[in-house]
C-alpha cells in the first residue's frame, strides 16, 4: 500500500483511539472543567489561556517600610528577604498569593531611594516604571514615620497612573497608635488601612480592599497584541552585543553601543525587514550581575528588560562566547523559558574564536545549557555580520512550534505506543496508566495528561523528549500538567 492510500487509515486509526479513550474516562471522576478539557470546550481552552496571566499587585514604598514583611505574610511563608536595613530588595521578585478564593501574583519591589548611583533618576521617573508593570498598587507607609516628601512625590504619580491603589498604613501594632494611620488621610488615597505586617494585625482587611481593586485577569502582563509584525526580545547580560546586532539588522546606529556594560537604558523597538517580512525588535538593557545589588538606573533597567519580554514573542538570547558561559547568562535563558516564550540562542563575536576556546566552550554548553538543547542556535558575529541572516529561519522555526497543535486522536495515539514500548515504573506495586490527553492551548503548547496515579518527573521529562522527537517542537518550551482522577465508586 502506498503512502497515500495508508495516510487516511492512519487519521481514521487515530480518532478510534481518541474515541474509545474519552469513552473509558466515564469510568473515571471528573470535574466539569475536566469533561470541557476532554470534549476540546472552548471555554475551557479560555480559562486554561488565562490561567497564566492572574491580575499583578506591586508592593511599593519607601525602604523599610515593611514590604517584604507583607508579602511574608500574604503568601504565608518566609520567602522575601526581610532586614532591618533599609534597601535589603532591590531585585523585582514575584510570588503566586491567593486570598478568599482569588489568585494573583504579588510583585516585591526595591525601596525608593531619593537619589541613585550613576545616572540620576526623579522619583517619579522609578515609581511609573513599576507602576506600569501592574493592575493594581499595595502602596506602603510608615504610620510612625508619617508622609514624607517621598511618599508625597510618589502619591502624584500614582494618581496620574489611573491605577488602582490602595493605601497600607504598616507598623501599627494596637488600637493606640490607630491614630498614626488616620493622620494618612492626607495623601489623599482614600482610606488608610492600619496593618501590622509583622503581626499580621489588619492585613485580612487589606486584602479584601485589594481583591475589590483587581480585574478579573492582568490586563498588564502577558497581553498578545494580535496581528502586526512579530515581537523579538533582544536578551543577554551587558556588553553582549545585543545593540550592536541591532544596528547591524537594521543598517544604521540606531542605540548606542559602547564597551562600557550597561550603556542601554531602556528597551528600544525598532520595525526592521528581514527574509522579506517586518519584524518588531527591542534592545532591552543587559540583565547585570547580582541585579538584587543594583541601585536607581540598573534596578529600573531590569524592570524594563522583563517587561519587554512579558510582550515579545520569541526571545533571541546573545551569549558571549569570547567569554565562559555565565550564571547570568543561565538566569537569562531561565527567565525566556519560565515565561513560555519561544527562544533562539545566538552565540555572539564567534569571529574571535580560537580552536581551544572553541573546544572548551562546547563543553560548557553541553554541561551548563543542558535544559535547552531543543532551542536553535545561531553562532553571529553583531559586528561584522557574519551569519546573521541565519537568525530569521531561526526565529520563524521557533514561533511555527510555538503555535503548533497536536490533533487530540494522533497524541493519543503517539502516546499509547510511547507507554506501550516504555511503560511507567511500578512503584509500591501501583502502575499508573495514561488515560487520555489533550493540548488545550498553544503559545506555549501545553498538554494535560489525565491519569490513574501520580506520573513521576522523571518519566514526564521521557514524555516530553518523546514528542519534541515526533513533533518537532524545535525552539519553544512545553508545558505537561498531569490530572490523577480515580475510578467512580459503585
């Protein structure tokens, strides 16, 4: 039989599967967003999609006001770093809350500081850029201290944001010094709410007010702008090359490049034509060394540089090869991957290379960059342009995985012979069995496997190798989630 002829018996040999795997999960107990899952509802694909783009809540203040305290608090573990030194968080880190029912992700913010090193910055430049990265603002005070005129700077610029805010009066640890928090009233924010972070005294209150603040879902991060020339983020730790690329893609000196790391600010869009289409560059600035010890210029610039690559779409990350591969540069590819964009790794000023460096530096990749070996790589030189024409099939092969769907009869049929060449291990004399999967949603393309027991991580990391072999997946992560439902009792 030839190809053509066995080509429609094996479709129609995949729906039998597809159908007689749904048929069996009626023995199984399943949720209503189950059975939508299973039966392809496009309203639950809908709230799959939105799963990942929760509502963002910045924690922002003077230092030592408290921040981290609260968010210590809020997510109920001890995760942000709390000193009584002013300034301790300068990194931006976000951490998954969860109050009455509602989940969002809290975003702990470094102090502001009046004046900062290198290029100086207003208040109020530092406080929009943070503001930007939110839907909705837990603005701390220090009841004791009072309103400063930092805080007074910063109330302007919240009020210019539109955002919703809502007014932390920390520190007050009894119904005496209440009193303090009223005197807040002067901002005028609305209502003071008295909290004692480190006591937990208030903070249920805070949170109501905040939930009635929050959109259902972030209209900040993760928004898609539809249609238009596809979004490429330019990333990598300074003097990497990642201006210098830029002008050479686009033909004139369009950012400044200098040997001094960290000469690029702000993230710098540019529409340049490549293998016959446009695309949306954007330059952002180098993600430093120890960012959590950068002050005012360098911690905003990496607030700036996440979120330029919250709205790309594939993520190109320069790595100097002249150099050992770096715990920054592994921080930075870390980042595209836990974003869920698709990636392309450029390995920059390969015209430099000498023999043994070359040979030394394979050794690197395949011991550092270990965890990414399905994303393509590209070795350039930024200047003087050699190969870089190879980056558009890169970045086209990335973005086509990173919008491929797999049909649910031809998974499930890949992923009954993958079990049955290679079933799951026995463990406590349980073997658990794939019952069926589907692929809710694609950029990146996720995947739910329903199951009658707990699947290992170490047979999920087998299951992903098995379809990025079969189908393709050459440039974006994938994401498996495992559902164990039991059998319905009689």
């Amino acid at each position: 039989m030839d190809q053509q002829d066995s080509a429609p018996d094996s479709a129609e040999g995949s729906e039998q599967v597809e159908t007689a795997l749904r048929a069996g999960l009626s023995q199984f107990e399943l949720t209503e967003e189950d059975r939508a899952l299973v039966e392809g509802d496009a309203a639950a694909l809908a709230a799959v999609r939105t799963e990942t783009v929760r509502p963002v809540v910045a924690v922002v203040g003077r230092p030592n006001v408290g921040k981290s305290t609260l968010v210590n608090r809020v997510i109920g573990r001890r995760e942000a770093v709390v000193e009584d030194v002013p300034g301790v968080t300068r990194d931006r880190v976000s951490y998954d809350a969860e109050w009455a029912g509602r989940d969002f992700t809290l975003v702990d913010t470094g102090g502001w500081e009046v004046s900062a090193t290198g290029i100086h910055l207003r208040v109020a430049e530092q406080a929009e850029v943070a503001v930007q990265l939110a839907d909705a603002v837990l603005f701390i005070v220090d009841a004791k201290v009072g309103a400063t005129d930092t805080d007074a700077a910063v109330v302007r610029l919240l009020r210019r944001s539109g955002k919703p805010v809502v007014l932390v009066a920390n520190k007050v640890d009894d119904e005496r010094t209440e009193a303090d928090a009223a005197m807040l009233w002067s901002l005028g924010l609305g209502q003071p709410w008295p909290v004692s972070a480190l006591h937990g005294r208030g903070s249920g209150d805070v949170l109501d007010a905040l939930l009635d603040a929050l959109p259902a879902t972030s209209a900040v991060v993760g928004e898609q702008m539809e249609g238009g020339p596809r979004r490429v983020a330019l990333l990598g730790r300074p003097n990497v090359g990642k201006s210098s690329l830029l002008n050479k893609l686009a033909g004139t000196e369009r950012v400044v490049v200098d040997e001094v790391a960290g000469t690029t600010r702000d993230p710098v869009d540019e529409i340049i034509e490549l293998g016959g289409r446009a695309w949306r560059l954007v330059d952002t600035a180098g993600i430093r060394r120890g960012v959590h010890q950068a002050r005012g210029a360098d911690f905003y610039a990496s607030l700036r540089t996440q979120t330029a690559l919250e709205k790309a779409e594939v993520a190109v990350v320069l790595i100097d090869v002249s150099e050992s591969i770096a715990e920054q540069d592994i921080r930075v590819v870390q980042q595209v991957v836990d974003s869920g964009r698709a990636l392309v790794v450029a390995y920059n000023k390969w015209d430099t290379l000498d023999e043994e460096r070359a040979h030394y530096l394979e050794r690197e990749i395949e011991r550092e960059l270990v965890q990414i070996t399905w994303a393509p790589r590209v070795n350039i030189s930024a200047a003087t342009g050699r190969h870089v024409a190879r980056l558009v099939p890169a970045m086209e092969t990335a973005l086509d995985s990173w919008d491929r769907r797999v049909p649910t009869g031809r998974l499930n049929a890949f992923l009954g012979e993958v079990v049955a060449a290679q079933p799951h291990p026995v463990r406590s004399g349980k073997q658990p069995r794939i019952l069926f999967a589907t692929q809710p949603d694609t950029r990146p393309p996720k995947f739910v496997i329903f199951a009658s027991g707990f699947i290992e991580a170490g047979y999920r990391r087998f299951l992903e190798r098995r379809l990025r072999e079969e189908f393709g997946f050459t440039g974006t992560p994938i994401e498996i989630s495992v559902r164990v439902r039991e059998k319905r009792r009689r």
